[in-house]
C-alpha cells in the first residue's frame, strides 16, 4: 500500500510503503482466512477516514494538521493502471518498466 499524495518520486520508496501482508504458497487461502487477516487493517482505516490522525507538525503544516485517509481500489488493465497513477507509457523509454 503506498500514499498517492506523496511526489511520485517519492511514492515508490520502500520506506514510504506498507506491506499489507504476504499470502504464502502453495494452495490459495479461503475467504475467511484473508477476511480475518484483513480485518485490522480495515479497522484502522475507518478509524482514519472519521476521526482521522493528527500530525503535530508536517513540512507545509508547521502547526500541524488533521488528516484522513482512504483505499482506492484499482482493477485495470496496465494501460489504465499506468494513465492513473501518472506513469510512463509501456512505449516509453523514461520510467522504469512496470513487468520487471
């Protein structure tokens, strides 16, 4: 999970990601299985989107700010993935290639 408000040269940083969880191999787990993994992860973020955080001091808020946050849930093909996130073409020879 990473924070589309961020610069897009920042947005990728390891450090600015969030690992969700990991689904380990072979066999696919069931829907109550993922549900009970996700189901914290979905508490915060409600917890966050009414009451939101706040962050006492930010570099274009010295005083500080409330935020909220949401999940955006994006299923496309890569040519739509890429025009949403405002990445490079698959064409194109700036950017890195989204398949490596």
């Amino acid at each position: 999970m990473v924070c589309m408000n961020l610069p897009k040269h920042l947005c990728y940083c390891i450090k600015n990601v969030y690992l969700v969880g990991i689904i380990p191999r072979p066999s696919e787990p069931k829907l109550h299985h993922i549900n009970h993994l996700l189901c914290p992860l979905v508490d915060k973020l409600l917890q966050l989107w009414y009451a939101g955080a706040y962050y006492t001091k930010t570099a274009e808020h010295p005083f500080g700010c409330l935020i909220h946050c949401a999940m955006v849930i994006l299923i496309c093909d890569t040519q739509a993935l890429k025009k949403t996130l405002g990445l490079p073409a698959i064409t194109s020879l700036e950017g890195f290639c989204s398949f490596c």
